[in-house]
C-alpha cells in the first residue's frame, strides 16, 4: 500500500518509495509496478500525475484526480506557482547556503536557465578514510529548486563538486562503491520533502509533508544527523 500524504476532491499526494517508477515508459525496463497504477487501484480511479520524481528519488508525488485539475496544477508547477522542497545527502562540505545559476541542456542540445537554492542543515564526518583524505565527510542539505529541469538538483550538485550519495550517473562512482560495499547501501539519498502551493479550485493554502523512507533514515542514523 502506498502512503497517503494528502486527498481531497482533486487532488491525491503519495510518500513514493525510492525505486518505483511514476508510469510505464520505454527505458522502464523489467520494472512491474509503477506509482500511477498502484495508485489508481489503492483508491478506485483514474489519477493524473501532476510532476515528476526520477525513479531514484523518494518523496512527495502529487496526482489530480481529473483532467481540469490536471491542466491547472500542471500550469501552477510551470508557473513556479509551487514550493518545493528536498533533502539531500551530499559528499563532502557544502556552504552555509548557495544559489546555483547554471543553465541545463536539453535533448535537443538547447540550454534552458536553471537555479536551485539550498541550504545546509548538518554536517558529518566518519572516521573512515576515503581515498587520499583521512575521514569522510557529508552534508545533509535542503534544497529549493527555482526551475524545474530534468535532473536538476541531481546536476546542479554535481557542477558544484558535491554529488549527492547514491547518485548514477550525476555522481561520485567511488563514494557510491564505498557506501555500496561498506553500508549495502545504494539508493540515491535524494528526497522530496514538501509542497506548498494554492490550490487552484478552493483557494485555501496547501502545505504537504512527507517523512524520509527507511533507507535514508538509516543513513542519517549511521551519520548521526537528524532532520
């Protein structure tokens, strides 16, 4: 059963666990579940998702529940009509808080603007070497993503040189290796936290939490850091 963040009459949020896909698409591969049709049959009907999470990527997925919700929701998300926030573990780090301005290419090879902000809510540090330092550190970050590209936050952390942990192909392959074969851990530590937004149709302000899954609560708990 997936969790149900928030419902109404429009709209439906789920806390999408790292790994589900949100529809079937043509690099779906052998995936047999996907967030669109578990959660069309958990309530009974037909849902429209309103954005996307990348495979990877764990949190707040929103649906609307019929097509003139869709179109209206879908025009508030282009509109940067909806807050959105994410937690991230990074390598190494970071600044107190950034704005990164760095425009993304698209398919076709067109740059498209792009900026994220992001804040730092704690840092880590192990008492293992990595490569040619003598601990390893990390940075649990919340970020604000301005523009909404494909991969954004994923890219953006990356041109900064601090990837995030779990990350393929945007990050670290050594880290992931590390934390693969010394933790058996492998999920991108990326995470949609909340939205907040006006509903388009009652006009009442909508604020949506989500909690972080298992597996990055494990992380957070062996870097002794806290949300």
């Amino acid at each position: 059963m997936l969790e149900l963040l928030y419902e109404d009459e429009d709209l439906v949020a789920i806390n999408k666990p790292h790994g589900l896909l949100v529809h079937r698409t043509s690099i779906a591969g052998d995936a047999k579940e996907f967030a669109l049709q578990l959660l069309r049959d958990q309530i009974g009907q037909k849902v429209y998702p309103a954005h996307r999470l990348d495979r990877k990527t764990g949190g707040i997925l929103l649906f609307s529940k019929n097509k003139e919700m869709d179109s209206l929701i879908q025009q508030d998300f282009a509109n940067q009509k909806i807050d959105k926030k994410y937690i991230a573990v990074l390598r190494g780090f970071v600044p107190d808080q950034k704005l990164i301005d760095y425009p993304l290419k698209k398919e076709n090879g067109t740059e498209q603007e792009a900026q994220t902000y992001f804040s730092i809510l704690g840092q880590s540090e192990l008492d293992i070497p990595f490569g040619k330092h003598p601990t390893s550190r990390y940075s649990l970050v919340e970020a604000n993503p301005v523009t909404g590209r494909m991969h954004q936050i994923r890219k953006h952390f990356a041109h900064i040189f601090h990837p995030i942990i779990g990350d393929r192909p945007h990050g670290c392959n050594k880290q992931n290796k590390f934390w693969k074969e010394t933790f058996e851990m492998d999920t991108m530590l990326l995470h949609a936290k909340s939205l907040n937004f006006i509903h388009p149709v009652s006009k009442q302000e909508i604020s949506i939490e989500s909690q972080v899954q298992p597996e990055f609560a494990r992380v957070l708990n062996l870097l002794n850091l806290s949300l």
